[in-house]
C-alpha cells in the first residue's frame, strides 16, 4: 500500500518525503490556493522535491474541455513526475481518453460512485481516486464506497490504482486499509497523528528506568 501527502506545502513535502514513508503527493485548486505562491513555481519545485520517491497529482482549472486538454498537455510538461488530475464528469470523459491515448497518466478525481469508478476505470485513468470525507459529510457510508471499488477493480481485472481521497481522521486511514485501498493520500495532520500511541512512549520511558536500573555503562 502507498502513501501520498495530500497537500501542496514545500515545508511539510520535505519535511517528509525523504522518510521513505511517502510515495507521492496529491495537490489540488484549495490546497495550491492555500499556498498562496505561483502555482507553476509551487507545483515544480514540489516536483522536484519529490523527483526521487513519487508522482504529484495537479489538477486542471479550465471548465471547457478543449482547453482543459491543452491545459493538461502544458501542466504535464512542467515535470516528468506530473500526474494530471480531471474531474469525473462527462464533460471531460472524451479529454481524458485523448490524455490517456497521448500517453499522459490520469487521475480520476472527485469520484463518489461504483459506477464513475468503472467508467474511469474503462477510459484507463492511472488512478481512481474517490473522495471518502465528502461523502461522509452527506450522511454516506465513504468507506463502503472503498470496498465495492476494490472488488470492482480486482473482479474485472482492471489495471487501474484505487487512491483514496478526502480522509480526514486515523480512522479514515484505518479503514480504506483494511479495505483494500491501493494508495491513500493523507493531510499532513492526519500522518502526523498516526505516528502517535501514548504507550510507545509510556513503554521507552519504562523501558529506560528500568535499563538505568542495571547500572552499565557500555552494552555491548
Ligand atoms: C485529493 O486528491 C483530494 O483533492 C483531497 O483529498 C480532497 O480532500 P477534502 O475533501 O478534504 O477537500
């Protein structure tokens, strides 16, 4: 299983990145807006960044489809680590099968069904990418929606990755886990948290008092 930061700031990208824990990163319009810096500059230094440990999601930002094709084709230019995120919606369906055909690799974003992940999945986008918080957040069961894409994929043995989205707690992570989720791209403060369990800690202090105990000053 992978691990994406899903986030678009340099600080925290570096930050971790090197660990070995991150396999990528997903970027998006709120989180580049966030950043407040030109977003060509801020998605190729990110890029850059994560050269040697994973891909970046950028998403488009035109509405007409022609134009979000060229769009994709100019973003995509910026690095060879680009992975470019279209919305699922129809409008867009042809455009991302020409990306696709041109070589570019996809990811399907805002994706809240069975049936869009099939369609993404037909078209060959690289990644699948359901939004589990959204979907939370309007009284539906997100992860369900994990599972029944896992089974979809593996059933008719399609070659496209599950990216879980949109998670916003350790429980979320938790759960597209046991789920079957291929990549699950996470906040920062949700990765951060789910380093933490108060008995490692109590355990290493336990575990010091105790060594202190024995008095030896060099082992081995
Ligand atoms: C990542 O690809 C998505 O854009 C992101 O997870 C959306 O998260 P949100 O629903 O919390 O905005």
């Amino acid at each position: 299983m992978k691990l994406f930061l899903d986030t678009a700031n340099l600080q925290f990208i570096k930050k971790w990145a090197p660990t070995g824990l991150i396999d990528g990163v997903t970027t998006n319009p709120t989180h580049l807006s966030k950043e407040g810096a030109d977003p060509t500059k801020q998605v190729m230094e990110i890029c850059t960044i994560m050269k040697s440990y994973g891909d970046v999601s950028v998403e488009v930002t035109e509405q007409e489809p022609e134009t979000v094709y060229k769009q994709a084709h100019a973003i995509a230019k910026l690095a060879s680590n680009i992975v470019i995120k279209v919305p699922c919606s129809k409008e867009y369906y042809e455009v991302i099968k020409r990306l696709v055909a041109d070589g570019i690799k996809i990811n399907s974003t805002l994706v809240f069904s069975l049936e869009q992940s099939l369609l993404m999945a037909k078209l060959g986008a690289a990644y699948i990418s359901p939004f589990i918080g959204r979907l939370d957040d309007i009284g539906v069961d997100g992860l369900h929606l994990i599972g029944e894409i896992r089974s979809m994929l593996d059933l008719y043995e399609f070659e496209s990755k599950l990216l879980a989205a949109s998670l916003r707690t350790v429980s979320h992570v938790h759960g597209v886990m046991l789920f079957g989720t291929d990549i699950a791209t996470i906040p920062v403060a949700i990765f951060e948290k789910m380093m933490e369990h108060p008995l490692t800690e109590k355990g290493i202090e336990k575990f010091n008092v105790d060594w202190q105990k024995l008095g030896v000053k060099k082992f081995p």
